[in-house]
C-alpha cells in the first residue's frame, strides 16, 4: 500500500481513460488508469456522499429539491474557485502504470478515502476532505467533456447555474 500526497487527473485519448497521475509519500511517481466504467461508479457514489452530507449538515429539506440543488449548486462553486494551481504531477519514463479494477471508497464525515486497487494486489490511497472531493469531482466534471462519455451521471447542480433567468419575453434599452 502507498499513500498518494498529490494527484494530476486527465484524460488519455489514444486509451481511452481517466488517469491519474500520483505522487507518493516516497516522492515516487505512479500512473492508475480509470475506465469509464469504473469512473462512472466512482463518480456516481462519491455525488451520493455529497448529496447526503449538503441534506445532513445544511439543514436543506430532503423535499425541497429546488434549494437542494441551489445549496449544492453554491458550494460546488465555491470549491471549484479556490482549487489551488499547483505544478502537475511529472510522471517518469519509469513511473509504472497500473489499471484499477477496483476502488474502496471509505466514507467519514469530513471526507473520503479513495483505495485505488489493480489486479495483482497493489493499491494506492488518497484521502480528500469533503471540499478537496468537490474540487477533484469539478475537475472530473471538465475532463468528462473531453471524453464524449455519456453526461448523464452529472447533476444539473455541478454544471449548470441554479439561478435561472426568467422566462418570457425581456426588452432591454
């Protein structure tokens, strides 16, 4: 098992595949590949954990979908515009490259601990709070576009405004 202490997450056209490049707490490089499948699921349940953490902690009605979407909508925001710039991960020529076939998502109410599994036993972990989660899930969000996955899985909260303009005709002068 490895820590990672930093991660670069793109898109690899030629694979077709997320992938994720880390940094391990020995300063060591390593390449996890991400098929959309799994991406899908990961993407999915880590949606899920925010979703019930904003209905929990906020005091946002589970009926009041309309402010749910609002509250989720504002806080996604907020993350994504206080991501750090940080250098990306360099992988090396040596960097091995592994694909992940499984991922233990262990849920704790600051965050989540992501256990990136390949098939020979390696594994590699990170843990995001819950702000770092919503800052990896708006850059997943923006590498999706790239890849003509299907859309679906994404929420209207993540990439559209809530604040909608009003309907009908506008006279501006």
């Amino acid at each position: 098992m490895s820590s990672l202490k930093r991660i670069t997450t793109d898109f690899n056209e030629q694979e077709d595949r997320i992938t994720i490049s880390g940094l391990t707490e020995r300063d060591q490089t390593v390449v996890l590949l991400l098929t959309m499948r799994l991406a899908n699921r990961l993407i999915k349940h880590c949606l899920s954990i925010l979703e019930k953490h904003i209905s929990a902690s906020e005091g946002v009605s589970a009926s009041d979908e309309g402010s749910r979407k609002r509250v989720q909508n504002f806080i996604q925001k907020s993350a994504e515009q206080e991501t750090p710039q940080e250098t990306a991960v360099k992988i090396a020529n040596k960097s091995p490259k592994h694909l992940i076939i499984e991922i233990d998502i262990k849920n704790v109410s600051t965050g989540v601990t992501l256990k990136f599994k390949e098939e020979f036993g390696t594994y590699y972990e990170i843990f995001l709070n819950n702000h770092q989660l919503r800052q990896w899930l708006g850059m997943l969000h923006t590498i999706w576009q790239k890849t003509e996955w299907p859309v679906e899985i994404w929420p209207d909260w993540m990439g559209k405004d809530q604040f909608q303009p009003p309907q009908g005709e506008i006279s501006l002068h």
